[in-house]
C-alpha cells in the first residue's frame, strides 16, 4: 500500500485512512445517540463509531455501515470487553446478534435490568 510521509502503515492497515474518517463523521451526524444506550431506553450522545465486527477479524467489513454503531465512551468500554470475550472462545459471528439483543449476550454482559 502507498504510504504519504509520515503516515504509519499501521494506520491504513487498520483502516483508519480518510474514507473511514468521512464515513465516521456522516455516520454520527446520522446516528447522534448511542446505539448500545438506546437499546438500554436512555439518551446519551455517541462519541465513537463502533465496527461490530471488530476491522482485524472482518478488515472487508470496515467500510460496511450495517457494521456499524454509534457508541457513548462507557458502552463501547462494555462493546470492546464484550468483543474480546467472543474473540477468547471463538464466537465472533455471535457478537452481531449479541450486539443487537441483550437477552442474547452472556449473562455477564447484560446491563443491569436485563438479566
Ligand atoms: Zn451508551
């Protein structure tokens, strides 16, 4: 892959190029409130554009904005543990359906009210 000086491979690797950074900011201007909180019947602004299947497992889903969600800081906090915990024991294809219905996810991550 080109690279421009200065600019670390690992960033473009990563996906993290300028369509991504046009993507994410229309996908929070459409998506202004926290997918995670939502589902969880609170109102909280989203501050980061969440992959649910996570770029370094699914790197031709990064660009795919039914791979998307909006996130507050403390749900994405709760997304990324919830996502290592399917990567630990191999049930990444679960994580969309995790995402989407809480009663569906491990006990451990349901939000309290949930379980
Ligand atoms: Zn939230």
């Amino acid at each position: 892959m080109k690279q421009r000086d200065g600019a670390r491979g690992s960033r473009h690797e990563r996906g993290y190029d300028a369509r991504w950074t046009r993507l994410r900011d229309r996908f929070l201007r459409e998506n202004p409130l926290c997918a995670e909180c939502l589902r969880c019947n609170r109102d909280q602004v989203a501050d980061v554009v969440d992959h649910i299947q996570p770029v370094r497992d699914f790197p031709d889903k990064r660009l795919l904005k039914s791979n998307l969600q909006a996130l507050c800081v403390a749900c994405h906090a709760g997304k990324t543990a919830m996502e290592q915990y399917a990567r630990e024991i191999d049930l990444l294809d679960e994580l969309p359906i995790w995402v989407a219905d809480i009663s569906a996810r491990p006990l451990r991550f349901r939000p309290s009210g949930f379980r």
